[in-house]
C-alpha cells in the first residue's frame, strides 16, 4: 500500500469528520446555492503529527517490497541527566535551591522497519540527548519519552518521516522535532524542529509532487537543500505552503540575544520559492492561535486561490495558488456589505477569528467582486 495516497486520504476524512473547521479549511458553499459543491481537497497535503486522531498506516511499500514500520520508546533509568543553569544575579551559584537544576533521563528510541518476513530492513536508534539542539537544554533533560509518531514514507526524498515530543510531566510548554530516516538504510537525513506550542504550531504540509516538505520552521527540498524560515529578533506565527514551489509565512515580534522585546516594523509577510529566495514581502495578520499560532487561511478549489482575513488591517488577502506574487490585498472600504439573499454565483468564506469576530465573505465567482459581513463579540 503506497503511504501517499492513504495519507490523501487520511486528510480529506479528517475534513469531513473534524467538529471545527481545519487548519487551511476550504470554504463551504451554502446548501442552496446552485454551483456544484466544491473539491475538499487541498493543493498540498497535511501529514499526520503527533497526537492527531488519524496515524499514518504502519504498512507502506518502498520500490516493490511491502515494509511495517514500528517507532519505540524507553527511559534509561540508569542514566540520569542533569542540566545546570548559569547562575542567576546574586546567587549562590551552588545553591540548586535557586539556580533551577533540572533533572531527568535518557531515552531511546527505536526505529525499525521490517520485511514481510519480520527481518529487518533496518534498525535505527537515537538517543533523547541528541535533540538538545534544536530544544533548550533543560526541556530536552525533563522532557518524558514518548514513542515517535510516523508521519509517512516520502518517496520523492526516500526518506520515512516521524515526530517526537518533548514536554515535561504534565506540561503543554514544548514542541515537536521532525526527524527523516533513510528509507533503505536508517540513516538520519535530517533533524529540525516541526512546530511548537508557543510559537507556530503548523502541520507538516507536503506539495502535491512530493518534493517540498514544510514545517513551522523549515523549507526543506527532496534534493537536501533546507530553508530555515527563522529570522532573528522575530517569532514565526504561520507558514503556509502555497504550491509546489513557494510558501507563505507571517512574523511577529521577536526578542534579541539578550531577551529584549524587538518591536515589528515593516512588511511581516514573506513569499519565498524552494530555495528560500525571497519573491515578495508584505504586511498581513492573518492568524489563529491556541496552543501556538497557525496562520488562517481558506482555499477554494474554483477559484484556485487562498484567501486570508487580517482583522487588524480590515483586508483580505486573495492569493492565487499558481500565481502568488499576484496576490492582491483588498480593504474592507472596497467592498459592498452583504444584504440578502446570497446569489447564484456567489460563494461563501467564512473565517472566526481569535477576538471572537464572524467574518463572511460572498466571491462572485462571475464577476469576481466580494460582498462581505463582520460581526464582532460585545463584551
């Protein structure tokens, strides 16, 4: 069974099945009106992560053999780690009592993946500590060992993908790495960070040839060029993949190397290609958050274009899939509010933001034009 198509799969059910509406949702057509209903399927697909409700099937086929993949896990108990912190201003740098040491375990985790023989291809191991790189040392230290979640067989990078948590005991404060195996040999082709619960929190999305993955952190190629999307005194709020060849991703305000706030000036959206070459840059919020941020988006199959509502500004950004840097970025004062009934060939897009606020817009697919209504929470 080939991971790619039932990975497709997997995210159109999620769609139907979901009791909010999903991250990048499409827009929904009114019962009544007389367009055929649109295609749920997004331009790009979202690979399982941990904790979703849909896995990727343990089954995939590499070349022409059928292979089951199996993610392990287990504390080392007999190895101990400890992280202590430089000391703080005017303290004891021995006293632990206020220099928070933190302590914790080893963990392993065992990549296997087998023939139908139960032979193993290969076996793969990596160690908790390994990833103290791409967490802070004292997370990676208290953080539980959980069993690595696989997020599918990528052929066009030959490479199995998975995710590992980290959190501490009974803490949402972490994030998850992104970790690829060779998909013959086990060897890691890549380490990064995936996404994080306080800052962008975006599903792993692969372009519908296969050969772009992005993360919340990265643009990474099946011919291994890797894009880091961090820049620095700024916080990644959303990425976005728009096709097989560019993303989209929001900023916010950072912090310097000493932990001082940097205020957001100048253009915070960004449009690069594959190679992280910058096509065009602009200002957009067009967010949700949560346990970290996404960035809020629909995607109407008719119309092959996203559509993102910045409450802050009053626009609405209309970004063509096969033309990005035609975007356009329409003010509320352009449009005419909505009065009933909704027409033949209009379509509506509705978005709810963060403060509460109801937004739908009304596309004429004829014409083009937009009606739209706002209604906002009185507190």
């Amino acid at each position: 069974m080939l991971l790619l198509a039932s990975c497709d799969q997997n995210t159109a059910s999620r769609q139907e099945t979901a009791t909010r509406p999903p991250r990048h949702a499409p827009a929904d057509v009114l019962p009544d009106a007389p367009l055929a209903p649109p295609d749920t399927a997004l331009p790009y697909r979202l690979l399982p992560g941990f904790g979703d409700s849909v896995q990727a099937p343990p089954l995939v086929r590499i070349g022409a053999e059928d292979f089951r993949v199996l993610a392990t896990a287990r504390t080392d108990s007999a190895r101990p780690l400890r992280y202590l912190p430089p000391p703080l201003p005017g303290t004891d740098p021995t006293d632990s009592t206020q220099n928070g040491i933190a302590r914790g375990f080893e963990g392993v985790y065992t990549f296997r993946v087998l023939r139908p023989t139960g032979q193993p291809l290969f076996v793969r191991q990596l160690k908790k500590s390994d990833f103290k790189a791409l967490f802070s040392d004292a997370l990676t230290v208290e953080s539980e060992v959980t069993a690595p979640s696989f997020a599918g067989y990528l052929p066009a990078f030959n490479a199995l993908a998975f995710e590992i948590s980290f959190y501490p005991p009974e803490s949402d404060a972490g994030g998850q790495a992104l970790v690829l195996l060779d998909a013959a040999t086990g060897r890691v082709r890549h380490k990064g960070l995936a996404r994080w619960t306080d800052g962008c929190n975006s599903l792993l999305a692969l372009s519908a040839n296969g050969r772009t993955l992005l993360s919340s952190t990265e643009l990474l190629q099946a011919n291994g060029h890797v894009t880091s999307l961090e820049k620095p005194g700024r916080t990644i709020l959303g990425t976005l993949l728009i096709n097989d060849q560019t993303a989209l991703v929001e900023y916010g305000a950072g912090y310097d190397r000493r932990g001082q706030d940097v205020p957001l000036r100048g253009p915070n959206a960004t449009l690069l290609d594959a190679s992280g070459r910058v096509l065009k840059t602009f200002t957009l919020e067009s967010i949700e958050a949560g346990l970290g941020s996404q960035i809020l988006a629909r995607y109407l199959p008719q119309t092959h274009a996203y559509y993102l509502f910045d409450e802050t500004h009053r626009q609405l950004a209309v970004v063509p899939r096969d033309q990005p840097t035609q975007l356009q970025l329409l003010k509320l004062r352009q449009m005419a509010p909505f009065r009933a009934p909704q027409r033949p060939t209009e379509v509506k897009i509705v978005f709810e933001t963060e403060t509460g606020a109801h937004a739908a817009f009304y596309l004429d697919t004829a014409s083009k034009q937009f009606r739209y209504t706002l209604r906002k929470p009185v507190y």
